[in-house]
C-alpha cells in the first residue's frame, strides 16, 4: 500500500464551518468518525459540545465575569472579600 500525505488546511476554513453550522448531524458525525479514524485532526466546528446542562457554578463564573463587579458568586458562597463576616 502507498502512502499518501494530505493537505490538511481545507479542515480550518471558513467554508468547512459554514458547512458544518448547515449540516446535519449524521454528516458531521461521519466526518468526525473518518477523522478520527484516520488519526487526522477533528476541527473545532466538528467537536461536539459537553452534553447535558452547564453546572450552575460555570453559569455563575460567567455572569460574574460578564457583570464586572467585585462581587462574585463563588466569593459570596465561601463568604469570603466582600461577603465576609464583620467583626464589630
């Protein structure tokens, strides 16, 4: 059998993420699986997103960093910065 190299810049285009946003989701299935197979890397358009919902603490750390404030979700659990304890 003779080896052939593979020209593999057409995974990183626009048009593979275009195609992949429109594609259904046997094709990209397939595509992924004869990537693997082929030991050739699997683009970020075909990587499948974690399944089930996001845990409520990654939720937070986004809003958290989306409000720009100092007080975080994180901080306000472990009563700790803004939401420690006041000794009087």
């Amino acid at each position: 059998m003779s080896i052939a190299s593979v020209d593999t810049n057409i995974l990183n285009s626009n048009e593979l993420a275009a195609y992949a946003l429109t594609a259904d989701r046997r094709i990209i299935i397939g595509m992924r699986f004869a990537l693997e197979m082929l030991q050739l890397p699997v683009p970020d358009c075909l990587i499948r997103k974690p399944s089930g919902r996001p845990t409520i603490k990654k939720l937070m750390a986004q809003a958290d960093a989306d409000s720009g404030t100092i007080r975080t979700y994180r901080d306000e659990k472990k009563q700790v910065g803004v939401f420690a304890p006041r000794i009087s």
